[in-house]
C-alpha cells in the first residue's frame, strides 16, 4: 500500500482507477453486465462528469481557503520568528498554487456546466437562484487571480518589491482572503439551494 501512498500522483491516480471500477462493479451489480446500461445518455453524463470534475475543483479551492483562514492565518503570529520561513518560503508557495489552479478549474467547470444544463445566461442574470452563487464565484475567483495572487507575490518575497510594500500586501491579501471566506458561504447555499430545495425561485 505504501507504494501508492508514498507518491502523491500515484494515489490520484489510483482514486481515478478506484473510481472506474467502482462505476463497472455498480453497473454489473445492478444490470448484470459491464456496460453502463442499455442506453447511454452521452450528454447527460458529460454533463455530470463536469460537475464531478467542478465538485473536486471546489474541494480543493475552498478546502484552501479555509486552511489559510483557520489554520495558517491565525497561527502565524504564535510561530516562532527562525521557523517562518519554513512556512513562507515552502508551504505557502505551494498551497497557493493549488488554491489559485483549483479556483481556476471550478470557475472553468461551473461555467461549462451551466452552459451544458442550459441555465449559463438566465443565471447570471439573476433569473435562478444559483445565479447567485455564480457570480460569488466570479468575484471569488476574480479576487484569487488579480488581488490575493498579486499580493501574495509580494509579501511572500517571490518578486521583487520595495520591502515597504510586504506589509501592505500581506494585509491586502488577508484582506481578499476573508472577504472570499465570507462570500464563501451564501455562494456554497446558492449552489446546493437551487437543486436541493433552498430556493423557491
């Protein structure tokens, strides 16, 4: 077992092979054969696919989000001054990342999937309620790409900057952070409010 926990690509990739058996066993389990049933709706499942793919995103995203603002942020004054670097210098880098790439994947699928299902265009003009969510999301993601990333390039010492400028952007960072960690939650209510019977509308 050790050799597909010890490396990191080995174990994703063993959940997505785990993931295909699962859905061949399920099948044969439940129509006798390997096939995915006797009539494939190939759009459907794409579409589904997608939203699989945005959910995964989403984990990553906002799981990241909320260790910078549970854990990280809020631990960082109690760290001892030699071991910050440690911090700032390792894992803040690559936490980053993947925050910014697995905010990038979900705004990618969660556009598809609304344009797939139909609803893309009346959602962003607030017609669904998930519409609300989506833009949340927009604005989360804008705030990751062009305010946090920026920010966090220049306090984390990975450009060149006035040294002046680190604690400003540090703040302006943490700033952006919490303001997605706050529209964090009316966006996750508007996405699962709409296909689970948090909206009327």
């Amino acid at each position: 077992m050790s050799k597909i926990t010890d490396s990191l690509p080995i174990t994703i990739v063993s959940g997505f092979i785990l993931t295909i058996i699962m859905v061949f066993v399920g099948q044969h389990t439940i129509t006798g054969s390997l096939s995915m049933g006797p009539a494939v709706d190939v759009p459907m499942y794409v579409s589904f696919l997608d939203r699989w793919l945005h959910v995964i995103s989403g984990v990553m995203w906002i799981g990241l989000l909320w260790y910078f603002n549970f854990v990280q942020i809020p631990v960082m004054p109690k760290v001892p001054d030699e071991l910050k670097p440690g911090i700032s210098k390792h894992i803040a880098p690559e936490a980053l990342f993947w925050f910014r790439w697995g905010a990038m994947a979900t705004i990618i699928t969660g556009l598809l999937l609304a344009l797939f299902s139909g609803y893309l265009f009346d959602a962003l003009a607030l017609r669904h309620g998930i519409g609300y969510g989506i833009w949340f999301g927009i604005i989360m993601w804008f705030n990751v790409w062009f305010i946090i990333w920026p920010s966090q390039k220049i306090a984390l010492g990975m450009v060149d900057a006035d040294p002046a400028a680190k604690p400003k952007a540090a703040a302006r960072a943490k700033m952006f952070s919490r303001i997605n960690t706050l529209l964090s939650i009316p966006m996750l209510y508007a996405m699962l409010g709409q296909m689970h019977g948090g909206f009327d509308f």
